[in-house]
C-alpha cells in the first residue's frame, strides 16, 4: 500500500529543511532642530518616547541642537513610526513645530 508507514526497515531517509530567519530591517528615528521647540520639550520626549536617561537624553538634545538632526532611536520600522507619530502629536499638542523623521538605517 503506498501511502502506509514502512515499518519493516525502509531506506528512506526524511531530512530537515533549512529555515532562514532574517533579521527585520532596522530604522532611526531622527530628531530636527527648529528655532521654536524648547531644549527641555526634546528632553522630555526622549525621556517620556525613547526611554532615555536622562543624561543621554540632554547629549541628544545638545546633538540635535549643535548639528539640527540627532538619533532618537534606533527600531524595527513599526515601532520606529509609531514613536516618531507619538513625538510629532505631542510637540503639536503643546504648538511646537518638532520634526521628527524614520530613516533605514
């Protein structure tokens, strides 16, 4: 019978196919200086969104300010986009003109 089990020491052999998992793709969240948001809003924002310390958030914040763009966070894109939204809609909450941007890393 040709779909039974071949019990009786059958030579087939079953092997294992390979499943390669990539790695999603890994996106920054990029923070743009303007002359309107205040220095203690991104702060907070990268404490409060990107769960930063607060020294690293204020080295940020200076980076941002020294240079116009800094590395919020760097995240698989969903999460990437949804904290960018999240900074964008409280800076606009509290009228601040904050850009904030998703980029492939």
């Amino acid at each position: 019978m040709p779909n039974e089990p071949d019990i009786n020491g059958g030579t087939d052999v079953l092997t294992e196919t390979e499943t390669k998992l990539e790695k999603p793709k890994l996106f920054k969240v990029l923070l743009h200086n303007d002359d309107f948001t205040t220095m203690e809003f991104v702060v907070w924002v990268l404490e409060y969104v990107f769960m930063r310390e607060e020294p690293e958030a204020i080295a940020i914040m200076l980076k941002v300010h020294n240079e116009g763009v800094g590395i919020a966070g760097i995240y698989p894109y969903d999460i990437a986009y949804m904290k960018a939204q999240k900074a964008m809609n409280l800076a606009k909450a509290r009228e601040y003109p904050l850009l904030v941007t998703v980029e492939e890393e």
